[in-house]
C-alpha cells in the first residue's frame, strides 16, 4: 500500500496521482490534506512517514509546493529515507541506490504528466542490493 499526502500546495497535483493509482489498481491511503485551504506541511510528511516507518505502507508520496519542506519533515522520522525527485533519473537513482521509501515532489515545480512518469519509475523500480549501497544507507541510519 502506498501512502499519499499533501499539503494546500500539493493538493491538485496529490488529486492527480491518486487518479493514476486507482487507474493502477494500487492500493493506496490518502491522509490529505483535502482541499486547498491553507494548511502546514509537516503534518502531513510526519504522517506518511509515520505509516511506511511502521510498515502498515510500504512507500509514501509526498507533495507540497517545492516539495522540500514536506521531504524534510517526513525525514525526521526514524528508517524513513525520502527522496525529493523532479525526474525520472533521480526517482530511478533514490531507489536503486538509496532504496528511497518515500517520493517527494513539488507541485509549483513540476506538472502532472511529468509527476506520473516520475511516480511510476519510482514504484517501479527495486533497490539494487549492492553491497555499497547497503554499507551507505547503514552509515546513513547510524
């Protein structure tokens, strides 16, 4: 299950990948925010974090307007390594190397056609394994 949230600035682009997972046939749990009222990211990163933290998700999505701020609150959370990816490249990189479990994007940044490429790479591919990459990410826990 994948975990999705957003803030005020996230939500349209947030409204756009939940329409891609249900398309998917992805299972996913939106813990909003809901409309565009203003509101304060760091809930929301701290909860998606929270739920792939815990294991009851398996990846997360963050969004809000650079997504910089929401990726640095979701990454106060203990074993959570999100990643802030404006291209496949770097979605395809944050998992393979830095098994990244959450995807942070900026929706003022990026628009929804590139957001879903984005998405799906991420999803899509699998942590190398790599004996350099699995000494790195536990230096990095440490």
């Amino acid at each position: 299950m994948i975990a999705i949230g957003s803030d005020h600035g996230g939500y349209a682009l947030k409204e756009e990948i939940v329409k891609y997972l249900k398309e998917q046939n992805i299972d996913y749990k939106d813990i909003g925010c809901y409309s565009e009222e203003s509101c304060d990211y760091p809930q929301y990163g701290k909860a998606v974090a929270q739920l792939v933290a815990s294991g009851e998700c398996e990846k997360g999505i963050l969004i809000c307007g650079t997504g910089i701020g929401i990726s640095i609150a979701a990454n106060k959370v203990k074993g959570i390594r999100a990643a802030l990816c404006h291209d496949c490249f770097s979605a395809q990189a944050a998992r393979e190397h830095n098994n990244a479990n959450i995807l942070a994007m900026g929706a003022r940044v990026i628009g929804p056609g590139l957001a879903i490429k984005i998405v799906e790479t991420f999803l899509a591919t699998d942590f190398s394994n790599d004996e350099r990459h699995v000494r790195r990410i536990s230096q990095i826990e440490e």
